[in-house]
C-alpha cells in the first residue's frame, strides 16, 4: 500500500520541528545567562528587594516558557516518529 501524504507534509513538519527546537535553544541560553548573574542565596538572606522581584518573577515565566516548549516539541517529536512508523508500515 503506498503512502498517501505527501513528501512535502513531512518536511513541513520537519521544518517546525527544527524552528521549535531552535527557539527552545535560544530561551534556554537566555535562562542560562540571566541565571550566570545569580549566586545562591543563604539561608539567611532577607526577602527579595522590590527591584529584584520582577526580574524574578521573569526568570520564572522564561522557565515556563522553556517548559512548555519543550513539552510541545516532545509531543510533536512523538507524532512525527508516529507518523514515520506508519510510512514505514505501509511501504
């Protein structure tokens, strides 16, 4: 039985694939660098400043961020690898 989908499905979805993982490389350098700037805090150290709160509360929401497209390019990874075992199935 041949495959009905053509190439061009595949490489569409290769294509976001690659452009997803490419901006889950960019938001994970981005955490990266904002985290260089951190040292761990003691046990000892006082509530944050209000100046350093919505710089936290960023840190927070890129790494949600981060999360969620991580988990959106595993779904897509999945689906793809589903998608390619069916070709291969009916080739």
């Amino acid at each position: 039985m041949e495959h009905t989908t053509p190439a061009t499905d595949t490489d569409a979805l290769l294509a976001e694939v690659d452009a997803l993982l490419e901006q889950a490389d960019a938001t994970a350098a981005r955490v990266d660098a904002l985290l260089d700037g951190w040292a761990p805090l003691p046990a000892t150290t006082p509530a944050p400043l209000p100046a350093t709160t919505p710089a936290l509360r960023r840190l927070q929401r890129t790494a949600r961020h981060a999360a969620r497209l991580s988990a959106l390019v595993e779904r897509q990874q999945a689906a793809l690898a589903a998608q390619l075992d069916a070709m291969e199935q009916d080739a």
